[in-house]
C-alpha cells in the first residue's frame, strides 16, 4: 500500500466535508454533546477530565 500522510489528510477532510454537509443525515454532534480535545493530554489525564465532565452532569458519581 502506497500512502502518504499529506495524501490522506486531504483525503479525510474531504470526506468529513462532504459528510457534514449532506442534506440527509448530515454528520454532526448532537446538542448536548461535549467536545474534549485530547491533543496534548495524556490517557489518564483525558480518563480524568471526562470523569469530571460526567460527574458535572450527575452521570456518576465524583470519583
């Protein structure tokens, strides 16, 4: 398989484009949907936060 990261970036955003703006079904979060961005977190630090976030909405119990 011959790929290169450039080839498929552009390749993911066009299909991410196309699936957000399709007139049926189109791909986006819901409105109660909580974006976390985990670029620079570490996986317990990202297990935290989202305990914390279900925890602000009484999903579970403060841990």
């Amino acid at each position: 398989m011959d790929a290169s990261l450039s080839s498929l970036l552009k390749e993911i955003q066009a299909r991410d484009a196309r699936d957000t703006q399709r007139s049926v079904a189109p791909l986006k979060p819901a409105d109660d949907a909580i974006t976390l961005d985990t670029t620079r977190l570490s996986i317990p630090e990202v297990v935290d936060r989202l305990t914390e976030l279900l925890a602000q909405r009484g999903l579970v119990s403060g841990v």
